[in-house]
C-alpha cells in the first residue's frame, strides 16, 4: 500500500467514476483498475461495487476512505513541518483556469505544491480557457491551464498535463437537432453548431468544416467558455465540438441531455 495508490482511490471514492478519475490523475484506465486490484487484494475484499452505471463503496471501502484521509493528512502535515525547518517560498500565486480544468486538472497539481509550499497563498481566477494566453502574458496570472495555442510567446513557457480527445456533440432529447444527424449521412450544413468564439477548439471546428467540405456552416450561435456549449447543445440550440473532459465534469442532468457523434484523441 502505497499514497500514490491511496490518493487515486480517494479520488474515486468521491468522482465514482473511472474515467474521470483516470484522467485527473494522470493515468490509464487500466492503471487505475490495477491500483484498485492492488489495494483490494492487500485488503482481501472488495472496495467496490461496478456495473455499467454506477460505481459504489463497499463497507471495506468506507473504512479505507477514513484510513485514507487520514494516512494523507498526516503525511501532509509531517512534509509542512520539515519544510518549515529550511527555506520555503512565500507570496500569492495567480492561477487561471476554465471551472472544468479547477476540477479535472488542478487539484492533484494544487495538492503536491501546497505540500511543498504550505507559505504561499493561491489566488485562482476562473474563466473561458481560450483568454488563458493573455492573462500569463499580461501578467494578470502567474501561470494559466488551456490548451497550447499555434504560436508561443517567446516569455512564455508551455508543459504537456495531457492529450485531450475532443467530442462532436448533439442533443439527445427528441428535438429537430437530433433529428438532423440521426439520418446515415446528415446534411451537416443545414445543422446549427454551437462555435467556441476563439481559441484551440475554434480552430479544430473550422478544421472539422473543411474535412467535411462545408464551407457555409449554420452558426447557431459563438460563445464564450466551454461548459456553456455543452448546456446549448442540452438544450437543443445545435451540435458542438469541444474536450471531452468538458463534457465528463458537466452535471450529470446536462451529460445525459447530450450524446456523442464522433471522437477524435488527435
């Protein structure tokens, strides 16, 4: 039993979901469930329950969710105080990021830094991911997560987290929109998509409209922010292109408003 193996699973035990939770701490699926295993054959029972929808604690699970918590909290109060015992750094710490990225990506890197530096105060803004760029360069932000966009400032530097998938969606409630690209070839350009107003994903859509040789797209409707697409998409406005993990921290009342058309890890 180790605390990489015991963080992972505390982080399950509060997503209950496997994919999730394979992606916020940087692993496969299959790496999770092997963690998983590896902790259920230290203990000798099961710590989960799984079917196709849900994922559950078991009795031995809640109890090594308490062990757990507490095993990781001491270790983090034993890290603060040998830090204290040398240098540490101290000041704020300006941080952007997309309400999706605040949930999938940050809280695993937020967690080892606050171990390391205990002295230094986050500020964390939240916003549309395509400004993340302007912040760090204006200095609004120290450092920002967004995607990488097609040229660099040369002040800026820019460290891989992931390869994100990024998913066509549709509204999967009866509606005209659904009724659209449920036929074997739809007429992609009489649908209305829902358009990111800059950024990596605007520029994935545009090259998603010339592969399909669509060259007067329907625009519903451009906007600011990921999460809003995937509520337009919900409601029925139209279909969009966007992250995955954009679609997989909505709520789950939006997520199964929405069904996926195609998927692409390029």
């Amino acid at each position: 039993m180790n605390l990489r193996d015991l963080k992972t699973f505390l982080h399950l035990a509060e997503s209950r979901h496997f994919g999730r939770s394979a992606r916020a701490m940087h692993v496969s699926p299959s790496t999770l469930s092997r963690q998983i295993q590896r902790l259920e054959e230290d203990l000798g029972q099961p710590l989960f329950v799984r079917d196709n929808r849900t994922v559950t604690l078991t009795e031995a699970g809640e109890e090594l969710r308490v062990f757990a918590q507490q095993t990781l909290l001491q270790y983090q109060q034993l890290r603060h105080t040998i830090d204290q015992q040398g240098p540490s750094l101290s000041g704020e710490l300006h941080i952007f990021c997309s309400v999706t990225a605040a949930y999938s990506h940050l809280p695993p890197i937020l967690d080892r830094f606050r171990a390391e530096h205990p002295s230094v105060e986050i500020k964390l803004t939240t916003g549309d991911a395509a400004d993340a760029m302007e912040k760090v360069v204006t200095g609004e932000a120290d450092l920002a997560i967004a995607g990488k966009p097609e040229t660099l400032p040369g002040a800026v530097a820019f460290s891989m987290l992931e390869n994100l998938a990024v998913v066509l969606i549709a509204p999967a409630l009866p509606c005209p929109v659904r009724n659209q690209v449920s036929v074997e070839k739809p007429d992609w350009s009489t649908v209305p998509f829902i358009m990111a107003d800059q950024g990596p994903v605007r520029r994935r859509i545009e090259l998603w409209f010339r592969r399909n040789k669509i060259s007067n797209p329907m625009i519903y409707a451009t906007v600011g922010g990921h999460e809003a697409m995937v509520s337009m998409v919900a409601l029925g406005c139209g279909v969009a292109l966007l992250p995955e993990v954009v679609l997989d921290n909505s709520p789950e009342p939006v997520r199964n408003r929405v069904m996926i058309l195609e998927r692409s890890d390029e």
